[in-house]
C-alpha cells in the first residue's frame, strides 16, 4: 500500500545524475521537465514505458531545455503526463496520478500534471511542459501556480513528441511572478510591454462554477472598471473547432504507430487515439480558423482579454471515466482559445474557492505580447497580495 501510495503521488518517472549548475541568471533553480520533451542522457517515453525503446536514445537537450542548463538551471528529471499528452484529466494509466498539494482530492489536471505537482510541492522551481490546448495553463490553475503558453512558433518544437504540431506549444509554471519574468527572459525574445485595454469575457465567467467566477471577478476588477467583449463563437463552437482541426494531426503524428500494435495505451487515450486515426482533413475548418484569427488579431491589437482559467474544478482523484470526461468537456472550450488563435495566455493565481480549491485568472493577448501579460500578470499578483494585507 505504501509503494502504490508513493507511486500515485511522485511526480517524477525518471532522474537525472546529481546535477550541477553553471553561473547565470537562473544558477540553481531547479526544472522538472515533462516527459515528451528531450533531456541528453533520459528516455523521452511521452507518458508510455515502452515508447522510449521503439524511439531510441536521447543524445540532445531540447532547445529550452538547453537554455535553462546554459542559465544555470538544474535539470532534475522527468515528469508524469497524460499519455502522449492527449488529455487533461492529469493521471497516467501506466505511472499513476501526481499529487495535487493544493486539493489533494483532485488531479492537477493534464498533460503537463507532472511537471505542475513537483513545483506546487516545493520538488522544483520551474516545471517545463507543453500546451497542445491547454497543458501549461489548466496544471498550474489547479495547483496555484503561475502557467505560461507562448505564443505559438516562439519556440522551437524539435525534440518534442508531437501531439497537433500546429498547436503544440512549449511552456513553464513558477510559483512566483518573478521567476515566471526570469524563465520567460531567458526563452523568449520579449517584445517591449505596451498598454492594453483589459476586456473581460462574460461567457466565460458565465460559464465558471460560481465561486470560481466570484472570485475571478474580484481579482479582475483589482484593476479597476473592466469592459466587457463578447466572443464572436460559442465555447461549443471553439471546441468543435478546435477537435476537427487535431484530430487530422494527431492522425498524421501517430497512425502507424497506433496500427503497429506495439504500445498498450490507457483506456481513454486509446479511444481518442481510435477516433483521431479515423479523422480526416477538412479545408473548411482551416478557412474558419483564419478568419477567427484575422478578428481577433485585430483586436487583441490594444486588448487583453480576462477571463477564469478554468470553468470548473478538475477531477477528483477517485473519479470516473464519465465524470473525467465531464470535466474535460466543461474546461477544454475555454483553454483551446488561444490554441486555434495561436496567442499567448498567461494564469495567474488569484485566490481560492469554497473548497479551497485554486482559482486562476487568465490574461490572453496577441500574437509576441507575452512581456505585456507578465507586466499585468505582476500587476495583478502585486495587488491580489496588497488586497490581503
């Protein structure tokens, strides 16, 4: 009992040898890094153990992870995800379901929940993930963190395991704002921050547990009056989107490896997997995607919409495949927003709910405007902290 204990609640599937940091920016801060990003000398198995050895060896760092070696980061090993991060219930059929130290009755939420447990523990100070629709902002939300999902292209995906390659987006959580500025200075250009109008997203709020939105709407208006935008979609419409145009993709990054019958998936992945391998792909959606883009580039030109990051709270450890799929139902709408619009969005903690459970605030913005979201993400950590004293 205490073995199978020890296994739910470890974040890590493998260590790195003791590592040593070299002088710089970020000397001795220590990374967690997901398990579908490369790490010289570490099997790359992407939430499944029989992956690495059809993949072979990994003799290169991937490029963040690189950089935060060269800034004198320490890398301590890799992560538990959802498998081949295609989900957000934050377990794994193979390695099991990293403690959430913030509501230990509900999973971090996926993919990155690895990565999001080690920092929300205290394990790690900088946990490096990937976000396909969601996977460096849902985590971090769940566990109080900082979660940031760049823009789409800022960083490099060589040496990643792809999910959707026109998604898939490398990201990183802190449990502070000023680490978050450091990790983000040290991997991406940063444009100079700009004033932006903040528009609030009323169906978002509309569609939040009521506590969850209560208090994400307190921790808004510590800005002062906040107007309000309207999506030019439904949340439902988003989703249907957002599914139509991956599932193609994840066809393409992992049918053959699917029909070769040499994994053994987890339940709920491998029936997504079975119904993405049947998917086709449709110019229609494409053309729908640009258009949404083209509209809302334009806006979020002096805007930064606001809005909870997660309408409901993620999965109790004990749920079932049906209540995990409710889950995923009620919170993947919102975080594939800035997956189709490929902009960034940064959550930021801003309080808790009835329960204790975490509430995080999101900050989306266009296209390259990540120094803007981490100044008002400052801002906003600043005031939420002022506002308690």
């Amino acid at each position: 009992m205490e073995d199978h204990f020890q296994q739910l609640c470890d974040p890590f599937v493998v260590c790195a040898s003791t590592p040593t940091a070299v002088e710089g920016p970020l000397h001795g801060l220590r990374v967690a890094v997901k398990d579908n990003i490369d790490v010289a000398g570490l099997p790359t198995a992407a939430g499944n153990p029989h992956f690495a050895a059809l993949r072979g060896p990994v003799t290169q760092d991937h490029a963040c992870v690189a950089t935060l070696r060269h800034a004198g980061a320490l890398i301590l090993g890799k992560t538990v995800m959802d498998e081949f991060a295609y989900g957000a219930d934050g377990g794994n059929a193979h390695y099991g379901t990293p403690l959430n130290p913030r509501a230990p009755e509900h999973t971090c939420g996926g993919s990155s929940c690895g990565s999001a447990s080690a920092v929300a523990q205290g394990l790690a100070d900088i946990g490096l993930g990937t976000d396909t629709g969601g996977s460096t902002r849902i985590p971090p939300a769940a566990t109080g963190l900082f979660g940031l999902r760049p823009t789409h292209g800022a960083v490099s995906a060589v040496g990643v395991v792809p999910l959707a390659p026109s998604f898939d987006t490398v990201g990183w959580m802190t449990r502070d704002s000023a680490t978050m500025q450091s990790v983000s200075s040290a991997l991406l250009r940063l444009a100079p921050v700009r004033d932006a109008r903040l528009l609030l997203v009323p169906e978002i709020f509309a569609a939040s547990d009521t506590d969850l939105a209560a208090v994400a709407l307190a921790a808004a208006h510590t800005f002062g009056a906040c107007k309000e935008q309207a999506l030019p979609a439904t949340l439902a419409k988003w989703f249907e989107l957002y599914v139509g145009l991956t599932r193609p993709e994840i066809r393409a990054a992992h049918e053959n490896l699917v029909a070769s019958g040499q994994l053994q998936f987890g339940r709920q992945v491998g029936a997504r997997l079975a119904l993405a391998c049947g998917a086709h792909a449709n110019p229609v959606l494409e053309s729908r995607r640009a258009a949404v883009r083209s509209e809302l580039h334009t806006l979020l030109q002096n805007c930064v919409l606001v809005f909870p990051t997660l309408t409901t709270r993620t999965p109790r450890r004990d749920a079932s495949d049906a209540q995990r799929d409710a889950c995923r139902a009620r919170i993947l709408p919102v975080t594939v927003i800035a997956a189709l619009l490929g902009c960034p969005e940064l959550t930021v903690p801003v309080g808790v709910g009835n329960d204790g459970f975490p509430v995080a605030l999101s900050l989306l913005g266009a296209p390259n405007s990540e120094a803007t979201l981490l100044h008002y993400g400052a801002v906003l950590a600043g005031l939420r902290c002022d506002h308690h004293e």
